[in-house]
C-alpha cells in the first residue's frame, strides 16, 4: 500500500504543471519609400561694409559721410562714395565690399519652377524601379534597391519575456 502510494504520488507531482509566464513576441516590418521632388529657393539679401584708415569719404554730396543708399524694388544699391587719402604718400587702407539681393519675385512660381534666387537646391522626384522588400516566416529578408531618390528598410525584432 505505501509502494502504491508513492508511485501514485511521483506520477501525480510529474504531471503537475509548472508555473511560469513566458512570453515571446517577434515583429517584422519592411518600409519602401520614393521620395518626391523637392525644390528649395533662398533669396539672398544685400550687404554692404566700408571700413578704412587714413582716408576721407565722401557721397558726392558731404564730405567724412558714407551715402545710405537705395532701395529699389527690394534691391539696395549703394551710394557713390569717393575716398582721398588724408596724408598723401602716408600709409592708408580702404576696403568696400557689397552683396547685391535675389530680385522680388513679382508673382508666385508655378509648379516645376523655382525662383531664380541665388541659393537654389532641387532633388528630382524619385523612381520606384525594382524598389521591393520581403521578410518570410523564418526571418529571411530580401531588400532590393530602386532608382534614385529611393528608401528601403527591412526590420526583424524577436523578444522573449521570462516572468
């Protein structure tokens, strides 16, 4: 009778399950993407330095002044300034520089055209060509490369929680 037992309690805790939470979790994802075209225009304004030693500036008009200038259709120009040296045969430095502005667009660009402003970049639209991405069952992946201007991304995550 306890020979009995004992086997009946062996076989009855073997077939107890065991407890615990296990999880397991795998995620797949290909993304293809083709980029559209893409035109950015920058428009450049004016500048305008003067700097010296040892000389007298004029703007045609007053003499020891720098003309401010004017603005015409959002375009600066710079006044003449004429320059004498205060010390003839005596060292001097003058330097004038002057970044002339993109004109004002006087009307919207359409579609497929940019302005024509001095800071221009465009990237052309892109083609799909044999652009295509797979993953099977088993985590093989296959990404081929499309034509320019084009994005392909394969991703396999496995995660396995043991609680």
């Amino acid at each position: 009778m306890n020979r009995t037992l004992l086997v009946l309690g062996i076989t009855l805790a073997a077939a107890m399950p065991a407890k615990a939470d296990l999880t397991h979790k795998i995620m797949s994802s290909v993304s293809l993407q083709v980029g559209g075209a893409v035109t950015s225009a920058d428009r450049i304004g004016s500048s305008f330095s003067i700097s010296g030693s040892g000389v007298d500036t004029t703007d045609s008009n007053t003499a020891n002044t720098v003309s401010a200038g004017t603005i015409t259709s959002g375009i600066y120009s710079p006044g003449t300034i004429a320059v004498t040296q205060d010390q003839p045969g005596e060292a001097f430095s003058f330097s004038q520089n002057y970044t002339q502005a993109d004109v004002l667009p006087t009307a919207a660009v359409t579609t497929g055209n940019a302005a024509n402003f001095g800071s221009i970049v465009s990237t052309a639209a892109g083609t799909a060509g044999d652009l295509a991405g797979t993953i099977a069952s088993d985590g093989a992946m296959s990404i081929t490369a499309g034509g320019a201007n084009t994005l392909a991304i394969g991703q396999l995550t496995t995660e396995l929680t043991i609680k």
